[in-house]
C-alpha cells in the first residue's frame, strides 16, 4: 500500500495565508459590498517593462517558427544569462566567480527548498526567526527536523535564531552548532539589512563549524544605503562556506513569468565532502530533476541584465520603494513604530496596546478596511508585529495608509 511521507506528515498545515483570507472572506461576508485593501501580499502588481517584454515577444516569434525554434536548452540555463549574471556581479558588486558557479532556476523558492535535498538528513538547519517560510517548511519536508513543539512554537532540531528590537532585527550566530544557516537580507518580513560585519559574523561561524550558508538575495536590488552587501560573496570566504540564490520576481516583476538562480561555487567544501563535492552534487540534482527554465523567461533576464534593462527594472524598484515610503511616513505620523521599508518592500510595525499580530490584523481589517500580514505567522519572534507591504498602485497605497491612520489614531 502506498503510505506519505512521514516527513510531509510533520509539515504543520499552511496557517498564515489560507487564515488571513478566511478571515477577509468572513469580514467580507459580515460587510457585503466593502472592499478590502490589500497590502497583505508580496506580490508584484506593476507591468513588465519595455524593453524586457520586446526580447520575451521576440522569442515567442522565434518559437513559432520552423528556422529559429529551439526545445530544451541546458539544464544549467542558458550561457548568454550565466554570462550576464557573472558579469552583473562583478560589475556592480565586485563579486568574481566563474561562470560554472551560476545555475539558472524556475525561481528563489524551489532552489531554496530544494538545496537542502543535496545535504544529509542529519544537517542541522537555523533560521531566522521570523523568517519567510519556505526555509523551515522545506527543512521539515526534508527530513532535517524533529516534531513540532506547540509549546516551544517551532520544530525540534531546528536553531531559531531571534531577529527582534535589541539587535537591530538581524540575528546573532547561534550558540549551538548548525549545518545549514538560511539567511536573507533584505529580510522578508522585516525589511531589516545586514552590515558587512554581521554578515562577517556569519561567514566565520560557517568556517569554524564546517556549516553551510544559503543566503537568500531576492530583494538586493532594494538596498539603497551606502556600504550594505547586497551578495554575500563580498564577505571575503563566503566562495568556500556560502550558496546564494537570487530571483527576478522583485525587480523585474517576474512573479508569475519565473526566473531565478543559484549561485554554487565550486571551491565550497562540507565536513565530509571536498572542494567541489557540492557544486557536483547540485549540477548532478538539476540535470537529473529538472530540465531548464523557460527559454522565453530567460530571455527576458537577459533583457533585464542589459544596460537598458537594468534600468528599467530599477525604476521598478523605485516605485515600490516610493510606496514603501508613503507606508513607513504615514504610519509613524500615526504613531505606530516601525521599521524596514528602506531598503525592503516591507514595513515591519509593532502592534499598538499590546496587541497581538492577530489582535491588531483584525482590527485594521475591521476599522481600516486593510488586510496586513500577522508577523506571528512568520515565527514566533513575529509576534506583535505585522508585515506591510509595498506592493500594490500608489494610489491603492496611499487609500489604505490613511485609513490606517485615521484608525489608530
Ligand atoms: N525569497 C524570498 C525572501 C521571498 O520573499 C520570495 C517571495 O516572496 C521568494 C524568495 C520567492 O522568489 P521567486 O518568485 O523567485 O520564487
């Protein structure tokens, strides 16, 4: 008889998002004909741009017919975007890797989940706690954890490592050993970033336990104060202890066209694995698993790492990031403390009179008319707090940040 996976089994259901829309739908239901405002999602709602929609056309053309088709590509991704990505990190970060590093992805997601299928069982993970789920989900999917603990609100064999006020919402390195260390900067969902110090701090744990990192990059185009990293491989070490993946959703509005990578280097080594084990290990995982990304998304990266391109998506950036603003201003006016929203998409705001993050999304959906994320929902250390995000017209934005306002005022 076919049995599930012990492992799926222990996944705790998917609470947050199916929670937040019962509760909308149920409001909705309370109040027929009210719309609700949505700054709940981390969702891009703003066109592709020009340039980047014209090379994505020009490719379907060249699909559509017989002289210029062409089927699966490498499993790597194509060699014209591996190139314009290494050469995208040496010129604006100053990060030189070989082109043999870059693996190109349907997305941040799956390669942040599916990494950890290359590492053994008995691989310790720490997150960040909050963290973007798919890093604890996809450690207990793969077998790296233990039950979960109601009572501890986590899973056994998991290092939580606290981002909260009195460090600036960047954890620490734990204490106790870990193998592999997810971290994201800017984070989701606190908006915080990391100095290169901190990230320093990290780099050094790795080397000293022979730990992995997975830094997660989705949103580097985001950072905009002088001296913060946006690769981890500008710390000096990271090539031998740190994976990196990175996305086009969140500058290039390629959420639903998907595109992303992952950057392997071939000089990482593990405790019993030497240099070059890994990087063979991943290249041997996605020529076996997968069989490329779309040849027309990737054609829209390569659009979207030109001189042109990066342009663009960097106006696109700076629209979010505008709507960011209205969101950090119009609520601290209100009195609400908050951070992130500089160098993120997210505002990060503390729940007013002890609320909890359920206590206050309810409120806001009740008085404001405004769905916002529960920070609880990104892990313990989320509570009290709830996510903001930028995403959405300006317009949309500015109408729920002055309901919000005239709310908790
Ligand atoms: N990483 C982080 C931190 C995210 O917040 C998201 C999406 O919200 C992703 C990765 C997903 O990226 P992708 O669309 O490339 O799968």
């Amino acid at each position: 008889m076919a049995r599930i996976s012990e492992d799926f089994a222990r996944l705790e259901s998917g609470y947050l998002f199916p929670e937040v829309a019962r509760r909308i739908r149920r409001w909705q239901e309370r109040n027929p004909g009210a719309d609700v405002m949505r700054l709940s999602i981390g969702n891009t709602t703003e066109p592709i741009t020009p340039h980047i929609a014209e090379a994505m056309k020009k490719r379907i053309c060249m699909l559509s017919d017989r002289r210029t088709y062409t089927g699966y590509g490498d499993e790597q991704g194509d060699t014209a975007l591996r190139e314009a990505l290494m050469e995208h990190y040496r010129k604006e970060y100053g990060v030189c890797l070989p082109l043999s590093s870059f693996f190109i992805s349907d997305g941040a997601k799956s390669d942040a989940a599916n990494i950890q299928s290359i590492f053994s069982r008995s691989s310790i993970p720490a997150v960040q706690d909050p963290s973007y789920p798919v890093y604890v989900d996809s450690s207990v999917a793969g077998g790296h954890t233990g039950a979960y603990d109601s009572s501890k609100g986590g899973y056994s064999s998991i290092v939580y490592m606290r981002s909260d006020a009195s460090n600036g919402f960047v954890a620490e390195p734990p204490e106790e050993h870990a193998d592999l260390i997810y971290l994201c900067f800017p984070n989701n969902p606190t908006g915080a970033v990391a100095t290169a110090d901190r990230l320093r701090a990290f780099v050094d744990y790795a080397h000293r336990e022979n730990a992995i990192i997975i830094f997660d990059s989705a949103y580097s185009d985001y950072i905009e104060t002088e001296g913060i990293p946006h690769s981890i491989y500008e710390i000096e070490g990271a090539e031998d202890c740190a994976i990196e993946i990175g996305s086009f959703s969140k500058n290039a509005g390629f959420t639903g066209v998907r595109l992303g990578w992952s950057i392997v280097p071939e000089t990482l080594k593990a405790e019993d694995a030497p240099e070059g084990e890994i990087h063979r290990i991943w290249n041997r995982r996605q020529c076996t698993f997968f069989n490329g990304a779309s040849n027309i998304s990737q054609s829209g990266g390569l659009a979207a790492l030109s001189e042109e391109g990066r342009k663009e998506c960097l106006g696109l950036v700076r629209y979010y990031k505008d709507n960011a603003r209205i969101i950090l201003d119009g609520l601290q006016k209100a009195g609400l403390s908050c951070t992130g929203g500089v160098d993120s998409p997210y505002v990060w705001v503390a729940c007013p009179d002890g609320m909890t993050s359920w206590d206050f999304f309810d409120f806001l959906l009740d008085k404001a008319h405004t769905a916002v994320t529960p920070g609880s929902g990104f892990g313990r250390a989320g509570e009290g707090y709830v996510r903001v995000s930028a995403y959405g017209h300006k317009e949309d934005i500015e109408k729920a940040v002055n309901a919000i306002a005239e709310a908790v005022r």
